[in-house]
C-alpha cells in the first residue's frame, strides 16, 4: 500500500512593504520600528519619521542607527534634542519625554535643554544619577522647584488694570476698583507675580472676609472675578501670563443665614410720606445752608441719584414756562446713560418751588452746587461732594437716604397716586422706561415726554407740599440734635448747650 504524502507546508503570507521613505507622520510603533531595520542599506541618506501622537517627536532612521530625536521651533529659533537610541527608551517613554519638553517650551518658563533631559531621564530609572552630575557635587538628587512665573507682579497688574479703564469709567466705580483691588486682605500679594496666586489663596482670603463683612467679601469676589478676566484677554495676558478661565472654580461667598431673633444686616427702608414732608420742611427753614436747602429739594422732587445731583451743571437746565423748569442730564453723570439702550438725554420737569430754588443757586462757575473747598490742597474746587448729602440726610430725624427718596416716589406714587410704571420710570432714570430695548424709542425719538412727566411731578409735588404743610416739629430741639450728629460725623464730641 503507499504510503500518503505529507500536506505541503503554507508558505508564509510576504509582509506588505512600506512606503519608504514616509510621506508624513506615522504611528509610530514596535512593529514599525522592526520594519524601519528593514531599510537600514548602505548608501541610503538618513530619514527623519515624525510621529503621529507627540508633537516634535522624531525616529531618526540611519544606514547604521535608529534613535529617537525631538525638534521644535521658539521665537524663530529651532530647538533639538537627541533623546537617544530605540533600544534605551519604549515608544511610550519617548512620547511622555517629549511632551514634557514641548509643554516647557510652550510655557515660557525655560528651554529644553541636555541637562533638563538628563534629569528627565534619571527620574525614569534610564540614567544613573552619576552620569547626569560630576561626582562629589551631588550626593542626592534634589528635586527641581516648580517654574516661578513670570511676568507682572500683582501691584503691576492692578495698575495696568486702573489704566485701561479709566477712559471708559465713571470716577466713582474707578475708586471702587482701586479700593477692592487694594484692600487690606489683598496686601500680601503685593510683590507676587500675580499667574501665581491661586484661586485657593482667594477662597482663603474671601472666606476670612465673609466672616466679618459678608458684603464686603462679595464686593471683593465680583472685583478679582473681573479682573483676572480681564488678565486673561488678547493683550494682557502676555505679560500677566493668566489662562482663560482662571477663577471659574472660585465660589461666590455665601450670606451667613440669620440667627432667630438677630436683626438683618441691611435694612432697606421705604419712608412715609411723612417723613418726606418733614425733610421739606426742615429745608425751607434756617436749619441748613441755602445750597444745601436747594439740594434737598431739587433731590426729593427728581428723585435722581447722587452724582447727578451735586454735580449739576448751570447749562442743563431752562425755562420751560408758567413758573416751571426742565433738568436735562446728559448720559455722562447717569447710570442708565452707560448703558446702550439709554437715551441720549434724560430730561425731568422741575415744579416752580424746586425751581425757584434751583435759580437761586445761579451763580458764577460751571457747576449749580460748587465745592466748599477743594478736594486736595493746590487743587481747583469742584462740585459738592456726593458723600455731604449722605450725611446731611443722615444728620437729620427723617430716616431716610438719598437712595431712599427713590423708592418713595415709586412706591407712594404708585399706591396713592395711582402713576403708571412706565411713567414713575421715566422720571427716576431707569433708562427712561425703556427696559424692552424697543430700538426706535432708543435711536429715533428726540422728545422729552413733558405731556407724560409734568402731570406726574404736579401729582408727586403735591403730595410732598400736603404732608409738608402738616410737618410739626421743634425747630430748636431738631437743630441740637442735627448739630450734635454733625459733630459725631466729624468725629468731634458734641457740645452740650446749657
């Protein structure tokens, strides 16, 4: 019988060639480093593979060698490093050490260099501590400390920050910025570069902040959130070196919750009309300075804020007939006239008593209520001080700010007057009661809307003659007291009148 022949072997498959020499950037991998040896021939010139995965990372293909290269490009300056032959470092070593110098590069903290590379190379067990320092200099390896930022010191930066928003902002929230920005808390950060303090150095400080003075922590929090955004914008940021995003983590502090029977930490106070009438009355008496009478009364009847109030200019009002005045405000002294959907003039109707008074005050100067002296010494004299009308309403027994008088035109003209919103709005400047950003009310209409706003003002003066009419009050008694206030203010003692 014959015997069966044996199966005839598979002839094993022939591996696909490679494109040599590469056309781009290649996964580079084991097997790929195999078939690399395959084109190691004399006479062919040496070919730089880039990887797919790490950016800079090379494979340096040779007649004799394949080794392992990085190459990047700086400020028009090529860097390489040789980072050594395939058989010291795995393809997955290679990436990290690569990655490593680009993200030093990038950041501008230093250059890759053969030393930084040694170290690298020391800390992943592939080098012998020996062979990256001469012998008896180094005993034990230290570790590097962390890159110092570079760039603007904290001082600097809140400089820089002042400056490019003095143009565009009113002086009173340019103060604000520079008082929050230079408080007390924030002072240890003066001479740091100010990429290096964290948001956990702020949640910190603010934390501290917020245990004391809630409202002045979250006036810190909205300031620092503004400016390290501003830090992080094309521009500022080359020399602050903040990223984008900087504080998103940082948490906004929380009001601590009221304890039974504490009293509120703000008050909001909503005055009667009857304090109003009193506070118009005191007025018309000898109690104040003239300048300040007018004050008070130009503010009870327009209810406008206090920086349009004491700086008022002589050539923004007029006549508007039968013993009435109108007050037009340009948008520079308003705060709705920041705003872009703001007309470009706010005018409010002004009853013949107000103006009457307001007339009186004409005198040389630009301003309606100049200075009692200069803010500093050698410097010209202003306009009142926002600050003295605070106090003057403080001083006096009617329990009530100047932002009060705001609300009590809105509340009582609503209840007891029965005004319309949108006309209440128009006369205390809430963007001229526009709040739906109707777009031809903002840019096509030149009309003050006296038929609207002086039947308003006629019902509101009214009221306030009405229950001014029915003041009683001890004109000695309240002058003691308003003279004793004054002196506390001023930090003085008050005399004792015997």
């Amino acid at each position: 019988m014959a015997r069966a022949k044996p199966a005839a072997k598979k002839a094993a498959p022939a591996r696909a060639r490679i494109d040599w020499p590469p056309r781009g950037p290649v996964d580079i991998t084991g097997t790929f480093i195999t078939r690399c040896r395959e084109e190691q021939r004399p006479g062919v010139p040496a070919v730089d593979v880039r990887d797919l995965r790490a950016p800079g990372l090379l494979l340096r293909v040779s007649p004799r060698t394949i080794s392992w290269g990085w190459k990047a490009e700086r400020l028009k300056r090529t860097v390489r490093l040789d980072l050594g032959p395939v058989e010291r470092l795995t393809v997955a070593q290679a990436r990290q050490v690569a990655g490593e110098a680009m993200d030093l590069l990038r950041s501008g903290n230093g250059w890759p260099t053969l030393l930084w590379l040694n170290r690298r190379l020391a800390e992943l067990g592939l080098m012998r501590i020996e062979e990256v320092f001469p012998k008896n200099v180094y005993h034990h390896p230290t570790p590097a400390p962390p890159p110092r930022p570079r760039g603007w010191t904290y001082d600097q930066a809140v400089a820089a920050y002042l400056a490019a928003h003095e143009p565009e902002w009113r002086k009173a929230a340019h103060e604000d910025a520079r008082k929050n920005l230079r408080h007390p808390v924030l002072k240890r950060f003066a001479g740091m570069p100010v990429a290096a303090v964290t948001p956990d150095d702020l949640a910190t400080v603010l934390a501290a902040k917020n245990r004391s003075h809630h409202r002045q922590a979250e006036a810190l929090f909205v300031r620092l959130r503004h400016f390290y955004g501003w830090l992080a914008t094309p521009g500022p940021r080359r020399d602050s070196g903040v990223a984008k995003g900087y504080l998103d983590d940082l948490q906004r502090p929380k009001r601590p919750k009221a304890r039974e029977g504490e009293a509120p930490r703000q008050q909001v106070r909503w005055p009667t009309m009857e304090r109003v009438g009193l506070l118009v009355a005191l007025a018309r008496t000898d109690l104040l300075d003239p300048r300040l009478a007018a004050a008070v009364l130009l503010l009870v009847a327009t209810v406008q804020r206090r920086h349009a109030i004491v700086s008022a200019r002589l050539d923004e009002f007029s006549d508007a007939g039968d013993g009435w005045g109108v007050w037009r405000l340009p948008p520079v002294r308003r705060k709705t006239g920041e705003t872009g959907r703001a007309q470009a003039h706010h005018a409010v109707p002004l009853p013949p008593p107000v103006w009457a008074a307001v007339r009186g005050q004409f005198g040389e100067g630009p301003w309606l209520f100049p200075g009692m002296r200069p803010r500093r010494a050698g410097a010209p004299v202003g306009y009142l001080s926002e600050s003295a009308l605070t106090h003057l309403l403080a001083a006096l027994p009617v329990d009530a700010s100047p932002h009060d008088l705001r609300r009590a035109l809105r509340s009582h003209g609503r209840r007891a007057l029965g005004l319309a919103p949108s006309v209440l709005d128009m006369i205390i400047d809430h963007a001229e009661g526009v709040a739906s950003g109707n777009v031809s009310e903002r840019h096509y209409v030149d009309d003050d809307r006296m038929d609207l706003k002086r039947p308003a003002m006629r019902a509101w003066w009214d009221l306030v003659e009405e229950h001014a009419g029915k003041a009683k009050f001890d004109l000695d008694e309240v002058r003691a007291g308003f003279l004793a206030a004054r002196a506390r203010q001023k930090g003085r003692e008050p005399t004792v009148q015997t």
